[in-house]
C-alpha cells in the first residue's frame, strides 16, 4: 500500500500557506464544499482577474510517471498520485488556483454513462472510457428494460463506495475531507455516450418520442443519484455540473437544443436548486441566451472556439462569472511570447470591467516531449503573470 502521510503533511502545508491564503481572495466559491475534481473558481472579481492552470491525467502521467492503470485500480494509488500531482502544481504552476482541504474519487467521465451498464476500457496512460463499438440502446425495448438506479451497486457505485471508504481511513487523523464524486455529464451528453451521436441525432428528427424517453431516463438517474448522494453524507443537494462539449454549432442548432436539450437543464437546476457549472469546448456563442436563462446558472464556460465579447455582454448583464479557456496547442505550444501576450490582452479587452471572470489553460496533455510540453507552460505562466498579475 502506498504510503501517503509525508504527502498529507506537506499537502496541508500548501493548504494553509499564506500563498493560498492570498489566493482565496478571487474566489466566490473557495469556502463552498469541493465537487470537482479539476477546482473551478467563480471568480469576484471584473477587474485584476486571475488566472489558473492544470494538466489533465494523461499529462500527469508523462511528466510524473503515473501509472493510470493502477491510478483507477487502487484507491491508496489514486490519493497518493492526486496529492503528488496537486503538490507539483502549487510548485511549478504559478498562478491563482486555490487549494482546498479535499482528496477526492475520480473516474473521469464514465461515471454517469456506466450506471446503464456500459462496458469501460481502463487505458494506459489516460482516463478510462466506455466502449464506443456499439450503441447501449438501439431501441425502446432496450430502452424500457433499464433497471431502477441503486446508489451502492449501480456499475460503478459499489467501486465509488470502496474507493471513498479507503480514502477515509488513509486520511483518517489529518483535516482533509473525501469528496465523494458529483455527476459531471449533461443528459444530452450521456445520451450520445449510449446511442451515438449520429443515431441521436437522427433520434431528434424522426423519433422525438424515443429522444425524449431516453434523456428523461438520464435525467432520473442524475436525480436519482444526487439525491442518495446527500442522503448518504448528510449533505444539502449538490447542484449541477453540466459537461456540453458536444453543444456546438453547426453540428446542433440553437432551435434544437432550446426545444429538446435546455428542458431537460432546467430540470436539473430547478430539483437542485441551481446549476454550478455550464461547460462546452465547442462552438457555444449561438446558445448563450438560453444558457443564461437556466435559473441559478453560477458559472459559465467560454472555449477557444467560442466569443468571449459577446459572451461577457451577455453573461455580464446577469452577473454570472465565466470561465474563459484557452486552446493549449494554438494559444500556447504554438505561440511565441508575444502572441501568448496578444492572445490575453484580446480577452482582457473583450472582458474588463463588464463580467467576472477567470482565464484558464488546462487540459494539458505532453505535445513532442516532456521538455517541450513543459518549457511552454513555463513561458505561458510567466506572459499570463504579466498580463493578469492580480
């Protein structure tokens, strides 16, 4: 078993440093209970913005030598692994991000689509992810024999539940708490996990009922879980993460997803009380107006591809943070200094003043080589510092 106490100890020293400390101060959300694995700050401010930085698994991985196999396997691995990895940010990545007093269970994002039953490839060297082969559901008789969710042997819960019961005891005695996993993926997004995209979309135009039927379906599961969720730690309703990225213009119009995908939304925010997190990395500018009416929208997520002018207008007028990502190969591994800096003073221009928000590099995975993928990161901090200093 992997020995986590000198990892524990000097994660708690970060935790409480008076850097993080300093940093707690651009966040709405610092003091809320942690529900993510990849902390995502609200920030206050529209003005003297911050920024963050992280790598994904695979990137980690590279340059730390996790094994993801055993990452996803062994639940003294992943807290061991997880502490390495946050140590090595607050060390190496210079920037605004706020460290809790939280380890957390992860499985990326199969989470949602595995309580249907599909089949999960864990992979070397990156997050697992469900077996794209074949649609779960081809059809409403498939579709009907769905069994009721049960939060202890649904798929994966039973593993979540080990998984978070070890952690307890390994971090029993140390002021660190275990974030048992939240829901990440939209309806809309489980849906295409299990039908596929192309047969989902057929689905919207000449079987509305079947579409309708099978994200009611996710749709009770997501509650379904919430709610044996808080039941279980005793906890208020988490509300909702919705992961869109595949909401994108031209592949989805405005009018679809206002009519068949957004209902089903708002019924997540409404049962829950609000919505933490709206989040697609594909082309969202066409659906901001009808992002924005979900009652109690927290935050929400501007991608590389979307407008962040437009977005800030909109957004800005309801006072809902965004959170404006950046594409890591475009924006930073192929850009020079200079064009690092012109990139950030265009979104700074477009936002300044008029909404809060936060500028994000994230979802790093190792281009060329370790050396390489790292020098760029370095040279993106050190332009995002002189740009957003704070």
């Amino acid at each position: 078993m992997k020995e986590v106490k000198p990892l524990l100890e000097k994660y708690l020293e970060i935790v409480n440093s008076r850097q993080n400390r300093e940093n707690k101060k651009y966040w709405e959300n610092a003091d809320e209970p942690y529900l993510a694995e990849r902390w995502r700050g609200r920030s206050l401010r529209r003005r003297h913005t911050p920024f963050t930085m992280a790598m994904d698994i695979s990137g980690y991985a590279k340059v730390l030598g996790i094994n993801c196999l055993e990452y996803y396997r062994e639940p003294d691995v992943q807290l061991h692994e997880q502490l390495r990895y946050a140590i090595w940010e607050f060390e190496n990545l210079k920037c605004q991000r706020y460290f809790e007093d939280t380890a957390f269970v992860s499985f990326g994002s199969i989470l949602e689509v595995s309580f249907f039953g599909a089949k999960i490839n864990y992979l070397p060297g990156q997050a697992p992810w469900f077996d794209e082969k074949q649609s779960l559901f081809q059809d409403k008789v498939q579709l009907a024999k769905v069994k009721p969710f049960d939060f202890y042997k649904s798929w994966l819960c039973e593993k979540i539940h080990y998984f978070y019961e070890t952690m307890k005891r390994l971090t029993e005695g140390y002021d660190i708490k275990v974030m048992f996993p939240v829901t990440l993926r939209s309806p809309f997004s489980v849906a295409i996990m299990l039908r596929g995209f192309e047969n989902l979309l057929i689905d919207m135009y000449e079987d509305s009922e079947f579409f309708d039927d099978l994200l009611s379906a996710i749709t009770a599961y997501l509650k379904d879980y919430a709610k044996a969720r808080a039941d279980f730690l005793g906890e208020p309703m988490p509300k909702f993460f919705l992961f869109n990225d595949e909401i994108s213009t031209p592949t989805l119009s405005e009018r679809l997803y206002r009519e068949k995908v957004l209902p089903f939304e708002v019924e997540l925010a409404k049962f829950a009380g609000g919505l933490r997190y709206w989040h697609s990395c594909g082309v969202s500018t066409a659906f901001y107006e009808s992002v924005s009416s979900i009652p109690g929208l927290q935050m929400m997520h501007i991608g590389p591809w979307s407008d962040v002018a437009r977005a800030a207008e909109v957004f800005g007028a309801k006072d809902i943070p965004l959170e404006i990502c950046l594409n890591s190969v475009a924006d930073i591994y192929e850009k020079d200094a200079d064009g690092m800096k012109e990139k950030l003073l265009s979104i700074k221009d477009a936002c300044e003043g008029k909404v809060r928000y936060q500028v994000r590099a994230d979802g790093f995975a190792v281009l060329n080589s370790v050396e390489f993928t790292l020098e760029k990161i370095r040279e993106w901090n050190k332009a995002a510092l002189e740009i957003f200093p704070g």
